[in-house]
C-alpha cells in the first residue's frame, strides 16, 4: 500500500464511488445491488430509425437532444427529448421537435414533475 506525505492512501474515482454507495445504502447486498446497476448495459435506441445499441453508455456519435428548461416545474431543468444516431434522425423529427417546443413554450405550461 502506498502512504501520501499525509499520510492518506490515494484513492481511485472506482473507490469513491464505492463509498458513495455505501453512505447512501444500509447493507453489503444493498451496496451490491447499486454496483451491478451501475455496471448493467443497457439497450439504446435511435427514436427515428430504431437502430440499436447496447452498452453503459451513450454510444459514441450519437446524439442525446435535451432542453434546458427550470421554468417548467422540471426538477432538474432538462428535458430529454430524443437519442439519435445521426443527424439526419434529428433533421427528421424536427416536425415533432417543433410542436414540443410550442407546448413548451405556451404561456402557464407546466410540465409534470
């Protein structure tokens, strides 16, 4: 083990988030559990042709569409509005992305939190 002039062990981003965890969780199976989520791939797909993808995260290229947006009762002031695999996809949604953007922006439209 390595020992810093502090006498702290330097730690990896993997250890921290470990003890993140573990704060936030009340028992080893708990902590297991939240680690296997965080390591689970998943399936992601392109909303206007369907091509899919697996892995953990966004696949490289694509493109996450989001609108910053804190006025709509959004906790975190985003709004996901698609994963495209191309910029064509997006160029053929932008019907659908305009009619969003004008029920977004009608005055006293709240979104659901």
């Amino acid at each position: 083990m390595t020992v810093d002039t502090n006498g702290v062990r330097p730690r990896g981003p993997r250890e921290y988030r470990g003890e993140a965890l573990a704060a936030r969780c009340r028992d080893a199976e708990t902590v297991q559990r939240a680690r296997d989520d965080i390591e689970t791939e998943r399936n992601w797909f392109c909303r206007t042709c369907g091509t899919l993808e697996v892995g953990r995260h966004v696949p490289q290229g694509w493109y996450l569409l989001e609108r910053q947006d804190a006025v709509n009762g959004n906790r975190s002031g985003k709004l996901r509005l698609g994963l495209y695999c191309s910029v064509a996809c997006i160029v053929d949604q932008l019907p659908r992305l305009r009619g969003v953007e004008r029920m977004l922006d009608k005055p006293g439209f709240v979104l659901n939190p």
